[in-house]
C-alpha cells in the first residue's frame, strides 16, 4: 500500500476529510474537535495519551483558523472572551478535583458517563426545542450581529433578560450593548468550566449556549468568542501533551490540512445562514450525540464491543449529516440571495 510520510494514503485521505467535516462543525458551532477526534482515533487503535494529545492540537490549530475568520467578521467580543476565560480556568481546577475524588471512590467512570449523556441530551433538547418554538416568530432573515453592533432587545432570550435585571455592580457593556453584572459572567464562565473540567471535554457545547441563553450574547458572536477561548485552552492542553511525546504530527498535519477550508467556511457560514437553523442544527448535533454516547456507555458497561462500534458510528453520521446541511444551508441562501439580486440587473 502506497505512503506518505508514514501513512497509509487511505488513511491520509480519511484524516484530511474527516478534517474538513469538523472544520465545518467548528467553525459553526464553535466546538466539536474532542467531541469527534479523540473518539475516533481511541477506535483507530492509536493510544490514549496520543489520541487525547493529538486531537488537543488539532483543536489548537482548527480554533485559530476559525477565530480568525470570526474576527474579520466581527464576531468575537474579546473582554467577554478574556473574562470567561478567568472563570473558566478556576472552574477546570474544581472539576478537574471532583474526578480525582471520584476515583478514588471508583465511581469516576460510571458519573462522568451519566452526567455527559444527560447534559447532551438536556442541552440538546432545549436548545432545539427553543430554536423550533421561536422559528415562526422570526421575520425571517438572520440577526448576525458584529460584536460592536446594538442588539435588538426582542432577540434576547427571556432568561437571560432576567438574569440582566438583576444589576449586581460592576456592570460590563458586552456584545450588541448588552449590560450584565461581572459577577454573572464570571458565575457562568464558572459553571461552564466546572462541567467542563469534570467531563474532560473542551467545553463549547456548554459554552456557546450559555452564553446565548443566560448572558443574551447573539449567537455568531457566541460561537467566535467561545472559539477564541478554546485557542487558550486548546495551546495550552496540546503543549502539555507535546512535552509528554503525546502529539503525532502525522495524525495532526492531514487533519488541520482539511479543517483549515472547513473551518473557514464553517465560520463564513454564521454570517450567511438564518441565526434560526444554527440553534436548530447545534441542538440535533448534541441529541445525536447523546444517543452515540449512551450506547458507547452501555457497551464499556455491559462489554458489548457491537455497542461501542454503534455509537462510534452514530457519532460520525451526526457529524456528517449535520456538516451537510450547513453546507447545503449556506449554498441554498447564497443562491437565493442571488435570485434576488437579478431581476434589478434585468
């Protein structure tokens, strides 16, 4: 079988479009590289420190890409981004420390399990049903706001309407105008980091809503911040790991060669597509996702190899599905922007 640097060309294949298909999913949703990555490569044989270190710089390196484009966009609010980055981290360090306890009880396995199947499915749930619920009454067209632009006070969630009433000093000014208390942001960023810390993910499926949702940050500038954050995360993670032997290049330069158009065209997506379709979208992912995850639980609990390999699948084909229909989405809107561009030309 024919090799490039060391791989198989099939392999290499894989690794670019499997690339490609989360560059889309990040750039969009602003997370999805450990949710996909890491699994795939523990299935593909590769070693858990080096699954786990390598899927980390690919995350690095698709983040950046994608920010970069979220920030010619406009759509990343940097003060938002650095204070939930202070809260985060102190959040990781209590997750991180609630593991290890559970550990040392020997029930780490079966409560992280438990708890990331629920929370996808309850996040999954919410966001979708919302997303449905308020799609007749929208006018139509998307509310892609630039991190400095005013918002429109109806597109704010109700709960995050009643979390900025409450005005607890110091109050911070936030993407589209927004007022909130210090102490909220840094409460959610908090929270967010602790789930995070304690499921061992990256976070932004947690993130991106929350910030939405309880914060009322519109939804393209959500996902840029949240990707500007997991640029910290992200370089710091895949470091640690370098210093241990625990990143392949070989795995990280083919995926990073797909996710580098991928993400690109994930993030342009956000400016294009009705704000509507990315909380429809996100919320089918995390459900999907869910679903995946239970039987990869059940398959560790019952050593059942077939359920590991259902869930490894349906994790794929959630991904790809939902890649697709961005894809489609963003094509499907451009050309009828175009249609209606033309009969002014005629």
């Amino acid at each position: 079988m024919m090799e490039l640097f060391g791989i198989a060309l099939t392999t290499l294949a894989l690794f670019v479009s499997f690339g490609f298909m989360v560059g889309v999913l990040f750039g969009f949703f602003g997370m999805g590289g450990s949710f996909l990555v890491t699994p795939a490569l523990l299935v593909m044989g590769y070693p858990a420190r080096v699954a786990v270190g390598s899927g980390m710089a690919f995350v690095f390196g698709t983040a950046v890409i994608a920010t970069l484009k979220h920030h010619d966009l406009g759509q990343v609010d940097y003060k938002l981004g650095g204070l939930m980055i202070v809260g985060t981290t102190a959040g990781i360090e209590v997750g991180s420390i609630l593991v290890y306890r559970l550990e040392e009880l020997g029930l780490a396995s079966g409560v992280i399990g438990v708890t990331y199947v629920g929370l996808l499915g309850v996040i999954g749930l919410f966001v979708t049903r919302n997303a449905l619920k308020s799609d007749g009454d929208s006018s139509g067209g998307g509310h892609h706001d630039a991190a400095d632009g005013e918002i429109d006070p109806d597109d704010i969630p109700d709960i995050a309407k009643k979390i900025q009433s409450h005005r607890v000093p110091p109050m911070m000014t936030i993407a589209g105008g927004i007022q909130v208390s210090l102490w909220m942001i840094l409460g959610v960023a908090f929270a967010t980091g602790l789930l995070s810390g304690f499921l061992g993910v990256g976070g932004g499926f947690i993130r991106m809503p929350a910030m939405f949702y309880l914060i009322g940050v519109p939804v393209p500038v959500a996902v840029g911040t949240d990707l500007f954050e997991i640029v910290f995360s992200g370089g710091f993670g895949s470091f640690t790991y370098g210093l241990n032997g625990g990143v392949d290049l070989s795995i990280v330069a083919p995926l990073l060669a797909g996710s580098a158009l991928g993400a690109r065209i994930g993030s342009a997506s956000t400016n294009i597509v009705d704000e509507g379709d990315i909380k429809v979208y996100f919320g089918l992912m995390l459900l999907g996702g869910s679903i995946a995850v239970a039987f990869q639980q059940a398959g560790d609990y019952l050593a059942i190899e077939a359920f590991n390999t259902v869930g490894f699948a349906l994790i794929l084909l959630s991904a790809f599905m939902v890649s697709g229909a961005v894809i489609y989405s963003t094509i499907t809107t451009m050309r009828a922007q175009a249609r209606t561009a033309t009969p002014s030309a005629d």
